[in-house]
C-alpha cells in the first residue's frame, strides 16, 4: 500500500516522512490552505530531498500555465488538480497529473475510472478538512486505481485496507498542528498501511 503525506511545509517534516517510509509528499499551493507554501519555499524543500520519492504539487482554480510553471520551477514531479476543470485544461498541462473527485454521491467515485484519481470527501472548502467519504459507496468496486483522501487517520486506515485501494492519502490525521507533522502518528499510519 502506498502513502503520501500532504500538507508538507519544512524540510524537517518531509525528510522524517521519507524516512519513515512515506512514498510521496505533497505541496499546498492554494493560499487560502493554512499548509499553503509559495513556490520558493517548496521549492528550497524539494531541491534537498533524496531521489525516488514523488514530489506532488496540489493546485486549487489556477489556469494550466500556472501548474505547469509551478511544478517545472519547484521541482514537482506531479501536479494534483483539487477541482474542476475541463478537457481544454488538462489537454494544456505539460506535467502528469492526477485529477481529485470530492464526491457528494457514490456515482462520483465512478468518474474516470479508467485512470488513477484521488478520492475525497466533499466539503465546502478545497482538503484537509478532516471530514471521511462514505466507505460503504466502495463496497463491490474496483478501487485499484482510486487513492483515498479525507479523515484518515492511523486509528481507522486498517478497516480500510479491505477494499483495495491503490494509496491513502493523509494531511490533517498526522499532525500536531496545521502543517505540523507527527512523527508518532505519521510512523503509526504508515505502518498501518502497510
């Protein structure tokens, strides 16, 4: 099972990640997110850290030119789109990227299911709001392409290896404070995804 922890804003936090055995980190770059980094202080993270681990740059109603300058300067080695956007949009990304479904109804979870996505819970403002998807809406679905985002912690990720998904996706489940990373609880969670 595969694990990106979100939400990265030092160095310290993204190297003891990594460490503990985090496969990929990710990076705010939405400035109303109390984790929003700017593409300097991202960047002067990501120049230092060891190579084969994916650099993951979350991007919230910016134009394609934006995603594509951002994670070329930083460093990115992906982009995470956290909204909607149209054919036109992605047709003009220059990066990989992974499209983010914040699903209200179990028919959400269903959309581009011929590709890798991350699956969040719906809520009013753009991750790391706590709040958990309905896991029953996964019941009897292939979830081998689907990354699990919202209210995971290291308490309740066991329950939820039985569905299969390809990753879990943490932010806000392993942190002291906004931003702040815990090692006990990134190590627990971790483990207990694995």
């Amino acid at each position: 099972m595969r694990t990106k922890i979100c939400g990265i804003t030092s160095y310290e936090d993204a190297l003891m990640a990594i460490d503990i055995g985090a496969d990929a980190l990710g990076f705010v770059f939405y400035e109303k997110s109390p984790r929003y980094l700017t593409p300097q202080q991202a960047k002067n993270i990501i120049q230092k850290l060891p190579p084969f681990v994916e650099k993951v740059a979350l991007f919230v109603n910016v134009d394609a030119q934006i995603v594509n300058s951002t994670c070329k300067e930083i460093g990115a080695t992906l982009a995470q789109i956290h909204f909607t956007a149209n054919e036109a949009f992605y047709n003009a990304l220059e990066v990989p990227h992974i499209k983010v479904i914040r699903a209200k109804t179990k028919e959400d979870i269903l959309k581009y299911n011929n590709e890798y996505r991350l699956v969040d819970a719906y809520c009013e403002t753009y991750g790391g709001a706590g709040k958990q998807i309905n896991t029953q809406w996964f019941e009897g679905i292939d979830c081998s392409k689907i990354i699990l985002a919202g209210g995971l912690t290291p308490k309740n990720i066991s329950a939820l290896k039985k569905y299969g998904f390809y990753a879990f996706d943490v932010s806000s489940g392993v942190e002291i404070s906004h931003g702040k990373k815990d090692a006990v609880k990134v190590k627990e969670f971790i483990q207990n995804a694995h």
